[in-house]
C-alpha cells in the first residue's frame, strides 16, 4: 500500500450529506443512507425501545404515543428519526423496502423481529418533515397543530390551502371530488390539482361548483364569497387529531399514521403558547387514537417522534413561568431518547475510516512496533481530553488521533453556535 487512499474499505473521495434532511426523498440518497447507518450498541437499544412500543400499542392502546429524541449537533437524531420512520412505514426504496435494507445493515434479531412484526400487523403510512422549512411567516407565527395539518394534507394529497382542503373533503364524501376535477380539466385545460397552487385557485374552484350546482351555488363568485367571511378555515388540536385519522381511512385504508416531526425543540424554545400547542396536539392524538383502535375504528395509534438538540427536561425548565404546568408535557412523551456525543467517534471510525482488512493487519503491525514512541509523541500536557492510545483506537481512526475527532466535534458545533 503506497496511498492512504487504500487503506479505507469504502471510497473516501465520496459526497457524504453534511446534514441529513428528513425530507430527502431521493431514492438513492435515501438507499446510501439505509446501507451506510451505523447503528452503536446503545442506539440499537433505543430503536428498540421505540419499535417495541409501536408493536404493542394495538393490543394495549394508551395515550402516550409521544417519542422525544434529542442529540447534540451531529449524533444523529435525524437521520435516527427518519430511519424510524421509513422502516415502520416499509417505505419502497426502488424493489426493496427500507426496513429490508435497515435490517441488513444493522444486523439485529430483535430489531429485525420487531420490523417484520410492525411490517406485517400494522401498515402505516409516514408523515415526514422539518418544522423549521414548513412553518409559515406570519407575524404571530404558526402553531405546530396548523404546520402538522399542512404537512397531513400535503402527504395524502389533499390542497395545501385548509379551504380547499376542506372543500375537497366534502366533495369526496359527498362522491363528488372526481365529477369536480374533471369539469375543471375541461374548464381550464389543466388539471386541478396543479391550478388549486395558485392564486385564482378559491375563483376558479368557485366557478366550477356553480357550474356542477348552479341551485347550491347560483353565482360564479358564490362560494368564493363565503371564503374568509369568519375567518378562513382554522385548525384545533382536537380537530387535527380527528381529521388525520377520518382522511388516513379515506387515502390510506387501513394504515396507521406516524409523524416525524425534525426541530421541534428549537421551533417550540421559550415560547410558552407553542409548547402549550404541542402539548394539545400530542394529547389530543393520544386520547383520539386509544379511544378509535378500543373502538376498533382504527389499526393503531398515531405516533408523534420530534427531535431537538435540547432534552425534553431541559426544555421544559426554560420555561420557569410555566414549569409546573408543563410537567404535564413530559407526560405526553414517555418515551425519551437522548442520542450522546460519545458515538460520534464510533460512527466516525465505522462509516468513514474503516479499514480492509490488509490495511489493519498493517497498521496491526505498525503499532506493535512503535508503541513506546506513539504512545510518548501523541501525549499531551494540562488537558482534560481523553489522550488515552490504544491499539484498537490507533488501526479504527487512523490517520486521527481519538482527541482529534472530539476536538472536531467540538469546533464544527461552536461554528454552528455562532452563526447568524
């Protein structure tokens, strides 16, 4: 071996994601990033943790469908997230499914029969998406329970805009929606689903209702003008809850809903009216989907997952005004995961500078004969970082040294810190 180039089992010339996207749904991006996960022996306990209580919830249903999982900048918490949710949901990734993929990777029994289980008796469907790309810019700002309902309607294909959206509905319970899509088509010679995007879309939804029921509707502009006239459509947490599960059955028969909801902790910080919001909606999801799967109106419960850089805990003790109140919050997410710094490196070592297997008996070897000297040259004075030099530590991270890959750590964060 003349290079460092070949030392390395994967190509290290090849673009890694600096930040994972929960919302990349590209289907090669989304394989490399099922093949590549590396998956530490505490996060493999944690997606067991959260695969066992979705599992169970349909023969025990219970109100505390709220998972919280938190992780300093770079352990993973998205990607660990939207790997959650792409595996439940068995999301197709070109003729495989993600949670066959996950499981090759990961190479778990108990994860694997936890998948197959959740795979095979509860289909669900997967509402992925960032709060902080979906959130609106009014002045006052949105509530969680209106950027979920965008999200909802956006996933089961529905208008982005909550009037049209409503408006939809009722034409498809009324067995209407196809007779209305196609006079638009034949109206406007553009499908309706592209025009309800635009700004004409409440005129010319109008204009086709008078069309189709000109008694219901005797003026072009008559539904057009009821638009808005107390206030547009509005969305309450108990009415989200509801609503997710009523269009699911419609859209999605006989799936169960599970929604990944990335940087939540940083949308709801300080702010004691979107922290109350989410504890509605957390809430009313809960109390909604226990009662529907006792009723056996539905297959499971919704679930909730969010991620933050903050723990719930630390969160909720911001917020001192309110802190007794907010106890309650913590009773809506049971289920808390705190990915920690210390699997960076072992994700590092695995997923970056993984060896062959000549390249570590050479570096095997190089070790052996020049411990005494590493060992004395890489040593460093008046620091509390861990210089410790094994030989495992030398062939996994080589070229670094292990105080380098938390010094990195921690420069790549304080970068982050400061900016804006």
């Amino acid at each position: 071996m003349r290079t460092l180039r070949e030392l390395f089992a994967r190509d290290i010339t090849r673009r890694i994601e600096e930040v994972i996207k929960v919302t990349q749904a590209d289907e090669a991006a989304v394989r490399e990033e099922l093949r590549e996960y590396v998956a530490t022996e505490a996060i493999k306990e944690h997606f067991k943790t959260v695969l066992r209580a979705i599992a169970e919830a349909p023969a025990d249903p219970h109100e505390g469908i709220g998972v919280w999982i938190s992780g300093f900048f770079g352990s993973g918490k998205s990607s660990f997230a939207k790997i959650l949710g792409y595996t439940v949901a068995a999301g197709k990734v070109g003729d495989r499914t993600a949670s066959q993929l996950f499981k090759e990777t990961v190479q778990d029994a108990r994860i694997s029969a936890l998948l197959d289980s959740i795979n095979a008796r509860i289909p669900m469907h997967a509402v992925i998406f960032d709060v902080s790309m979906d959130s609106g810019v009014r002045p006052s700002g949105e509530r969680i329970t209106e950027i979920m309902y965008r999200a909802l309607l956006r996933e089961l294909d529905y208008a982005e805009d909550f009037d049209l959206a409503h408006l939809e509905m009722t034409l498809e319970h009324d067995g209407r929606l196809a007779a209305f899509e196609r006079r638009f088509e034949e109206v406007f010679a553009e499908p309706w689903r592209r025009r309800r995007k635009l700004s004409h879309s409440i005129n010319e939804a109008s204009r086709i209702l008078h069309n189709l029921d000109p008694r219901t509707f005797p003026s072009a502009d008559s539904w057009a003008r009821t638009v808005g006239k107390d206030g547009r459509a509005d969305i309450t947490p108990n009415l989200l809850a509801e609503r997710a599960f009523d269009l699911a059955a419609r859209r999605k028969p006989g799936h169960a809903l599970i929604f990944v909801i990335d940087e939540v902790g940083q949308f709801v910080a300080r702010s004691v009216e979107k922290m109350d919001d989410l504890r509605a909606v957390v809430q009313a999801f809960g109390v909604v989907g226990k009662n529907r799967v006792k009723a056996r109106q539905a297959a499971a419960p919704c679930w909730i997952i969010v991620t933050s850089q903050e723990k719930l805990n630390e969160v909720v003790d911001a917020l001192d005004a309110k802190k007794v109140e907010f106890a309650r919050l913590q009773d809506r997410f049971p289920i808390t995961i705190d990915l920690k710094q210390s699997d960076i490196a072992e994700v590092t070592g695995r997923r970056v500078l993984e060896k062959t297997a000549e390249a570590r008996r050479l570096l095997d070897g190089l070790y052996q004969r020049n411990e005494g000297r590493l060992k004395t040259f890489c040593a460093l004075e008046r620091t509390t970082r861990n210089i410790t030099l094994t030989r495992d530590d030398f062939v996994r991270l080589y070229p670094y040294l292990p105080y380098q890959i938390d010094l990195c750590i921690d420069i790549v964060a304080g970068l982050r810190l400061r900016r804006g």
